[in-house]
C-alpha cells in the first residue's frame, strides 16, 4: 500500500512538472532565470528583448561580464562623505565590476563653488586615464545607483560589445531631452543629455572630451566672478555642444540614476530623476506652465505636489516659470526642478514679456524635445491657484479640440485703471509706481477691447503658440522709465503698452480669428475672485 501511494505521488509530480515546462512562456523562462525586475517582468513582450526571446541568446549575453571591457572605473568622492564611498564601492561590487578596476578620485572643493568642484573632479579622473594612456574609462559619481539586477545590466552593456557599435561617450544614466532611434532597440544616440552620474569614453575621444570641460570650466569660474550666470557652463550643460557632431549613446531603459540624498553642490535634498525603469520617456500630451516670481518660488508647495502627482499619473508635464534679467542665454531650463528660468524682468509690469518669452521656450521645446513633439496643449496658470487632480486630465482631454478656452471676461470699455487698483491694494506697489512710474496712477491704460481668459486658468491648443508669436508687439517689454512710458501718452491715455497677459493672449489671437470660448473651470482651478 505505501509503495502504491508512493507511485502515484511521484506520478503526479512529474505531470505537473512537464505541464508547466510546455505550457510557460519563453520569456518567463529568462525573467526567473535572469532575476530581471519586477518592473520590466510586468511588460508583456516588451519591445526590448522581443528579437531575442530565446533563453539560450540572453543567458549568453548574461554571462560575460561587460565591465571587464572597461579599463578603469573612476568614482568621485568628497573626503567628507564617507556614506556615499560606501554607497558606491557596494554597487559597484554588485555589479561585479572587478576590484582592481576601481579606483577612487578625491571630490574637489573650489573657491568658486560646487559646480567648479564638480568639473575639477571630473577632469583629474579623465586626465588620470588620459595619462595613464588607457582604451576607456568609465567614470561615476558617488550617489550612483544601477536600476537592474546585474544579469539585466550584463545583458543591455553586452549588447554593445557584441554589435561594435562606434562610440565616443556611453551613459548609463542621463536626463534626455533629444535622442535618435539606432539600430539596437536598447540604445540610443544623444543629441541633448545631460547629468554625469555615469559615463564612459574610449581613449581617441579624451582630448575633444577634456578640452570642452577645461574650457567650460574656465568659463563657469569667470562668470561666478563677474556675477553673471555660470549654469550654461556647468559640465554636463556645456558638453550639450558634442553631442550631436559626435558618437554619444544611451539606453532605453536607462541603467542608473542619482540616488535621492544631500547634495553637497546644491546645497540641498534633492531627488534628481524619476527612477522607475522605462523602456523610454513617455511622450507628453499636455503641458502647465505656471507662472511664478523669484521671491514667490517654493519648491514644497501643495500646487507642486498636486501636479507632480498629475505627472506621474497621466502624460502630463509642468513646468514653473520665472525670470532673471542677468541671464546669458535667454533662458534656462532646470528638468529636475521642472522650472524655466527667462531672460526678462521679474516685476509685474513685464508679465506679458514674461509669458510670451515662456510661449517661446515651449515653442523651441517642441521642436528640440521628443516628449513634447506632439504635445496637445498647454495649459497656463500662476503659482497662487488652487489646482484640483481629480478631473484635470479628463477635463484637457475633453476640450482639446478647442483651440483657447477658460473662464472668459470681458472688457468694453478699452482702458483700465487695473494698476493704480493694484497701488490702492498693495502698500509696496504704491510705492514702487510712485518712485519709477508715477504715471500709471494718473493716467489710465488702453488695452483690447472684448472677451478674454482670465489668467488664472487657461487652455491653448499647441497650434495656437506659433500664433502668438506673431503677435509679439501684444507682450513688448514695459517702458523702462517714466519719461518713455509719458512718451506713449495720448489724450490722456498711455497708448501701445503691455500690461495684462491674459487679454493681450485674445487681442493676438483675435487678429488670426479665434475667440475664447467659455468653460466652467472651477471644478479644476480655484481663485479668489471667481
């Protein structure tokens, strides 16, 4: 009797174990085997291992450690920071990357700052390898984490070995506003990246790579001298201009990213990338612009945190936008803060220069962004306005057929006391108009006559940006004293001057034949005044 139960036991476990083996997926197969992530095991088929589904090609390209094809691992660490050196040294070691590769290269403090000490540091690692006389090196950053299991990674870096893929600079972790397609559906060429968290160089590409950083660091020490704005020559913004005249590579998904930690450059808590591994950056279909000031900058503000969840849950980018006039470039963009930063005057009389100059920055974005190349929308706000996640999405999607909508209002009679009401509201701005222009609080202001969006919240159709633009002498900077402002003054009346974004937006439109159209917006933004 034991025996005969004995045989059915055994019966039994070998048909199950045969049923399971026909009936399971040969990617499963590899996904358990390899200890992929559970992020990428969710993908069914993903588009990155569907040429290579058989278990027997991936294993192989598992095998092989990649990282004994690069001659040295440079990492970068500030003496004071012996949390990070452990960081690093252990996922280094998970990786696998050998010990004598690894060597340590000292952070550099500069009397010019942090982003000084940063290319310092970068350059003694690259000149290290460059007198060294070695084939490559690969070049890492303290607060470096890899994304994958070391099988999953040994697959994505063996790739390029096993295709001889030409490459001048490989990232493992970037922040990427412009790429290209190659032929290998993990990897693709950077036309505009930034952040030096990982990368590799082969040797004959060394000395283009270490004259850009020296001369951008030069750079950056003099404008931090003459109090001119250093953050186009920071070393991953100033070697943008590489990028598209040579060979730089990344992955899709990408294989590292910052670990959120104290950043000793910022000065701050800082949370650089999103680090869910994608197969790529989803592209976006709406984008809000908010429209905010210096001294009104919080970066932990209910409205932050209400579009940052709007981000992560629908294709729905943000961005805040503000301005400062001793800007080199015309503007700056900041992704990991999702902040635009305008080369315009900050104060209230500019706001229509303001925001035509961030209708701009979308409108080059667009074109230079291959999230934004087929952006929907834009919707605009300011930083003061209550905004409500629940139907936001729902509500853009709906009405994305109108080409400029919000709550509409009207103005007939074609001048406005609006800013001497402001002196009468603010104490401060009094004072400012009667020291710089003690003209607006005597004499009224013509403006466009008819129905408009009231700034608090408004929709434009991406088709409607390049519009605007053709309007721009609706958003023409404010007359810099009140000698030139008494210039415009007709009968009474300053004639010719912007002053209120949200209705000169009609009065640019209105000349193409679009009209706003009215929408209850109330169950997705709130202000005062509503």
């Amino acid at each position: 009797m034991k025996f005969l139960t004995f045989c059915v036991v055994v019966a039994l476990a070998t048909f199950l174990t045969v049923f399971f083996t026909l009936t399971r997926r040969p990617q499963d197969v590899w996904y358990e085997e390899n200890g992929a992530s559970a992020t990428l095991a969710a993908f069914d088929a993903p588009a990155l291992y569907q040429h290579t589904r058989q278990p027997t090609v991936l294993e192989a390209d598992s095998v092989s450690n990649p990282f004994d094809r690069f001659a040295r691992v440079y990492y970068i660490n500030l003496d004071s920071r012996p949390d990070r050196r452990d960081s690093i040294e252990s996922e280094l070691c998970r990786m696998g990357v050998p010990r004598h590769k690894i060597q340590r290269v000292p952070g550099v403090i500069h009397s010019a700052g942090g982003a000084a000490g940063c290319s310092s540091a970068h350059l003694n690692a690259l000149r290290d390898c460059q007198r060294r006389g070695l084939e490559n090196c690969l070049v890492v950053e303290d607060d470096l984490v890899f994304q994958h299991s070391r099988k999953v990674t040994f697959v994505l870096l063996n790739r390029v070995w096993k295709t001889n893929l030409h490459w001048d600079v490989l990232m493992l972790s970037t922040n990427t506003f412009q790429s290209e397609a190659t032929q290998l559906d993990s990897v693709s060429r950077v036309l505009e990246a930034q952040t030096t968290a990982g990368y590799a160089v082969t040797r004959e590409y060394l000395p283009t790579l270490l004259h850009n950083v020296e001369e951008g660091l030069a750079r950056l020490v003099g404008a931090l001298h003459d109090g001119e704005d250093h953050s186009p020559y920071c070393i991953d913004m100033y070697w943008k201009s590489l990028q598209p005249q040579h060979a730089w590579y990344t992955f899709h998904p990408l294989l590292a990213h910052q670990r959120e930690d104290y950043s000793d450059i910022e000065h701050r808590h800082v949370a650089y990338v999103n680090t869910k591994p994608t197969l790529e950056a989803a592209p976006l279909e709406f984008l809000v612009m908010v429209k905010t000031c210096q001294p009104r900058l919080r970066r932990d503000s209910a409205q932050r945190r209400v579009l940052e969840g709007l981000s992560q849950n629908h294709p729905i980018g943000y961005y805040y936008y503000y301005s400062r006039p001793e800007l080199a470039a015309p503007w700056v963009l900041h992704e990991t803060d999702h902040e635009i930063v305008l080369r315009t005057e900050d104060d209230y009389l500019n706001l229509p220069h303001k925001f035509i100059s961030a209708v701009q920055v979308v409108h080059d974005l667009m074109r230079q962004n291959s999230r934004l190349r087929h952006l929907k929308g834009v919707f605009f706000t300011d930083d003061d306005i209550e905004v409500f996640p629940e139907r936001f999405y729902q509500t853009l999607g709906d009405n994305v057929h109108v080409p400029y909508w919000g709550r509409v209002g009207y103005h007939d009679v074609g001048v406005s006391g609006h800013l001497e009401n402001k002196a009468k509201e603010s104490p401060a701005m009094k004072a400012y108009f009667q020291e710089h222009y003690p003209s607006v609080l005597k004499h009224r202001i013509r403006l466009y006559p008819g129905a408009f969006c009231a700034g608090g919240g408004f929709f434009l159709r991406s088709e409607m940006l390049p519009l605007l633009l053709e309007g721009l002498q609706w958003f023409a900077p404010f007359p810099t004293s009140n000698a030139r402002l008494l210039q415009k003054l007709k009968d009474n009346v300053i004639e010719d001057v912007s002053v209120f974004d949200d209705v000169n937006v009609a009065a640019a439109l209105h000349a193409h034949g679009v009209v706003p159209k009215n929408l209850d917006v109330r169950h997705i933004v709130r202000w005062e005044d509503m």
